[in-house]
C-alpha cells in the first residue's frame, strides 16, 4: 500500500468545497472592505502557487482608488462597445444583459501580472515553451480565487479591455503582461451555478466529452 499522505476528511472537503463554489462575481459584491490582513494571506497564497522553473513571474497591482476604478471602467465600457458587435440576434441581447463586471462596486481590485524577464533569459522548463511564464501566472490566479471563496469573499475576472490601455492607467512597465483584472470583495451570496451557466450562455461540458486516452480524440481506455 502507498504511503498516506492525503488530508483528514473534513479538510479535504474544504478543498473540494472551494473548487465547485467559487464564482466568478459580478454583481454581489458589498462595500465593505476587505482587511489587510486578509489581502495579505489570500495574496500569500496566490504567491505560493507552482511556476515553472520557480520562476514566479508574477506581481500583483492592488486597487482601491476610485479614480483609478473609473478610468479602469471606461475602458471596459469603450471595449464592451465593440465586443457586443461581433453578436447577433438573440445572442447580443443576451450579451446586452449580462453583467460582465463589478469594477467600481468591488472595494479592492487586483491586477495580476506577468514579468517575462524576471531571472533573466534562461529558466528552468522555459527554452521550449516560453508561455510557461504565463500558464505559471494562471496557477497564482487560481490560487487566489480558490483562497479567497475559502475566507467567503468573491472574485470576478474581467477581461474586456485593451491590454496596452490597461498598462498605460497603472503605470505598468510595457514589457509586464497584465495577464488579469480581478474584483474583489465580500457578497451578499454566491449563486449556487455559474451566472453564464444560469443566463443560458453556455452549459457545462459533460466531463466524459473533456478526457481522452493515450491520445487525442480516444476515448475508450485500453
């Protein structure tokens, strides 16, 4: 038999549990503020996520000001614009609908970043696949999210915007990928399925349609 290192019960499914009610927030996020302390820890969490090569490409810009909200906000709104054109019919009413970020109604927003130069040109993992930087950036995202609906507070990631529009309002050197806009706040609930789920946007692919065997498109085991 294996050594066992697995978690008692009760914490593991605390893990489980952060993993299928985490929700990407958009519209439940209360005005109180999220104490430093707790920034701290659920950002230290996101810090411990794995990277390749330990590289750890990642910083994160945190948000409160208001003024800097706003101008993070018309930018959402200046591509949200031409994001809904690309929709037709029934689809850009629902698109119309959807609410697709909480960037002034969240008291703290975060921007996670990716630095493609931080130890230099050479990192472990990285010759063959330079997006390791990125992928490994991902991982601190998820760790983030996943502490964060832990200590019950939500998060939303928004993505509508121009990335160099973005860099130029935080000051963000043009070399560093602003890889995430998150919101982030306490909520009055989290909803019990995804809001792109619920609203009809798109169902959850059954598991059996995602897994393959030996190979692509092989889905019978050996």
């Amino acid at each position: 038999m294996p050594p066992n290192h697995a978690f008692p019960e009760v914490e593991k499914q605390g893990v489980y549990d952060a993993i299928y009610k985490r929700r990407d927030v958009r519209g439940q996020f209360l005005p109180d503020p999220i104490p430093d302390e707790m920034l701290h820890k659920v950002l230290d969490a996101a810090h411990h996520a794995g990277s390749v090569g330990f590289m750890q490409p990642w910083s994160f810009v945190v948000v409160r000001s208001r003024e800097v909200k706003q101008r993070v906000k018309n930018l959402f709104e200046q591509a949200n614009e031409q994001a809904v054109k690309v929709f037709e019919g029934e689809r850009r009413a629902l698109y119309s609908r959807l609410k697709l970020e909480g960037i002034l109604e969240s008291p703290v927003n975060i921007c996670v970043t990716c630095d493609p130069t931080r130890h230099g040109p050479h990192v472990l993992g990285r010759h063959t696949n330079r997006e390791t930087d990125i992928y490994s950036t991902c991982c601190a995202i998820q760790n983030l999210w996943l502490a964060a609906r832990a200590e019950g507070i939500g998060m939303g990631w928004v993505s509508i915007f121009d990335p160099k529009e973005l860099q130029r309002v935080l000051v963000i050197p043009e070399y560093v990928i602003p890889v995430a806009y998150l919101c982030m706040g306490y909520v009055s609930e989290f909803l019990s399925q995804p809001e792109l789920e619920a609203a009809g946007w798109l169902p959850r692919l059954p598991l059996k349609e995602v897994i393959f065997y030996e190979q692509w498109g092989k889905k019978d085991q050996q």
